[in-house]
C-alpha cells in the first residue's frame, strides 16, 4: 500500500510514498491502538438473488488491472477487501517469533539488490491544505484497491488536474465524469459510485472532511481495514494497525510469524494476519513494515517460485526452498501430459 508511486507533471504533486515520509516524523514520535461486525446479509429468494448476481457482474475490462490475489479459488475477491470481518478472540501469544529482528534486518539490506524497493524517487511535497490532502488520501487508498501502482496513481493524478479531490467537488461531479477520469483502475465502476457515496457522507456528517476514527472510515462504501489504517496513518499521523495486504499475508505466513488463534495452522485471512503480528510486532514497526515486506514480496518472496537461493534469511524461514521445489515439480508435471 505504500509502495512507490511515478510523478506526474501537474501542478500539486501528490504521492502515497511522500505523506508516507511527511508523516514519519509525526509517527515516530507520537504512536498511538477496531470495527463493528458487518451487518448479515438479508435473505432472498432464488430468483432475486439471480437478478441481483447479473446486475452485479463485471466486465473483463473492469478487471484487466486487478493485482493477482491468492488464495481465491472461486474467483476475483470483493472490491471491499474480501468484506471485512471482525476477528474474533486473541490472535496469537504475544511471545515474537525467534530470530524476527534478524530477518527484518535481513530484508532491510537486501533493498540495495533491487531498485523495485526504492522510496525515493522524484517526490515534491504536496501542497494541498490539511482537509483536501487528506480526503486525496482515501481517494488514493480507494482507487489503490486491487489495482497496480501505476494505474492507481495516474488515476489520482486525473482526479487533482481536474480539481476533483475534495468532497464538495466530487458531490457535484457527474459519476459519468470520474468514471472515465479514473478508468482503468480496477472496478472502477463501482469506485466510481463509492466514491460519490464517500463525498456525500463526508459533506453531510464531516463538513467535508474524512472521519478521524477507524470505525468511522470501515463504515464507508468500499473502504476494508487495509484502507482505513492506511488512511489513519497517512491522513491523520495516527496509527491505528498494521497495513496487511496480500505481500504482508503470504510473508507473515511462510516465515511462521503468524498463526490462528489456539492453533499453529496458518492465518487464513489479511485480517487474522493483521491480529496476530499486532500482538507481538513493535509499534515502532508498523508503519514501516508493510513497504519493506511489500518490496520484499515483489521481487525475492513471490507468490509463485519464490526466489529462496537470492534470499539472504532464508536459514530462518521453514517454508525456504520447498514452495519454489513444489511450484516447479507441478510445473514439469503439468508439462509431460
């Protein structure tokens, strides 16, 4: 969620990475610590349900630019963050995982192998006021959702040339209009629909301003925990959770870091990922661990074949070298029939 975003040419600049740095100081020196059940699904007959699937489908177009998610077998996640549940119970013993210090130090120094990880390029800081920057900052954590950094951030930078980053302006904009603005992020559809909703919620109960707690903001359309403790984070300089996206979950997960609650079976969920490390993660490491295992995930830790003999601390992980052993005999299997 923090990775690096590319510079546009326009006039205010604004990226996720530079409040991420703009905020840092405020982070470390002040750090402060979740969201209401989601209200069940009322039941319909078959024949409505069947209405209700069709006028939701989505066109591949929609979808061309939705990050690669795991462990979906039944197909594309929700926009909302697979629908955000709360967790129930303790997550895991807040006793660290042995050898944790050591493997963040690890990954830290494996960032000069590869220029996918670095922070630092073309920033200008933003000059937007307080309440616009940081209502640009859910719109950016909205459109960010499932979709590549590069897409995501030239659709921000479409929303700020055309003046479209406040709520007021876009209450006022036609959804036709921030639809075609924001195309091709994933779902933009219905991003588009949110982000109207978002607008007039903001106007009507934050006279214009986003909501300053984490309950409030997981009441909004389209907006999970990932969104909301990005949007705490970066908008308001509190940090209310860890950011875990997809990179952060599988990581957590092959480095035995995290595990379900009573058990040692793996996390199933971003959520429960996001329980269990809080339990035991330093506060001082929460900001900065979702860039660094994002980076990490790109480029050495895949998805799939991870690259276990480039990893510098892989003595310490029990899932080295038997993915990538895995992913390849399935691949040669595959290929024989």
């Amino acid at each position: 969620m923090y990775r690096t975003l590319l510079r546009m040419p326009i006039t205010r600049s604004f990226t996720k990475t530079s409040l991420l740095q703009q905020g840092q100081v405020q982070l470390d020196a002040d750090l402060s610590t979740s969201p209401p059940n989601p209200a069940p699904e009322p039941r319909v007959s078959a024949g409505r349900k069947r209405q209700k699937n069709n006028a939701l489908k989505i066109s591949k177009e929609e979808t061309k630019n939705v990050l690669p998610f795991e462990h979906t077998p039944s197909g594309l996640p929700d926009i909302e963050e697979l629908a955000y549940n709360k967790v129930n119970g303790s997550a895991v013993s807040s006793e660290p995982p042995a050898n944790w210090e050591k493997v963040l130090e690890g990954i830290r120094k494996m960032k000069t192998l590869e220029p996918v990880y670095s922070l630092g390029v073309d920033e200008t800081d933003s000059s937007l006021p307080p309440k616009e920057r940081r209502f640009a900052v859910l719109l950016s954590a909205l459109l960010s959702s499932l979709t590549k950094d590069k897409v995501a951030d030239g659709a921000l930078q479409r929303l700020l040339q055309n003046g479209l980053h406040t709520a007021e302006a876009i209450d006022k904009a036609d959804e036709a209009t921030i639809k075609d603005l924001i195309y091709p992020v994933a779902f933009y559809t219905r991003k588009a629909c949110n982000m109207k909703k978002i607008a007039k919620i903001c106007l009507t109960k934050y006279d214009g301003d986003i909501p300053s707690s984490l309950d409030e903001l997981l009441a909004l359309p389209g907006i999970g925990p990932k969104m909301a403790n990005m949007v705490m984070t970066l908008g308001w300089f509190n940090v209310q959770g860890i950011c875990v996206d997809t990179h952060v979950h599988r990581i957590c997960n092959r480095l035995g870091w995290v595990t379900q609650p009573g058990t040692k079976q793996k996390t199933s969920s971003p959520e429960q990922t996001r329980e269990a490390l809080q339990r035991w993660l330093p506060k001082e490491e929460w900001v900065r661990i979702n860039p660094l295992l994002v980076g990490f995930g790109q480029t050495i830790c895949t998805p799939l074949r991870p690259r276990c003999g480039m990893c510098t601390v892989s003595e310490y992980c029990p899932s080295a070298f038997k993915e990538s052993s895995t992913s390849s005999s399935k691949s040669k299997k595959s290929g024989k029939r």
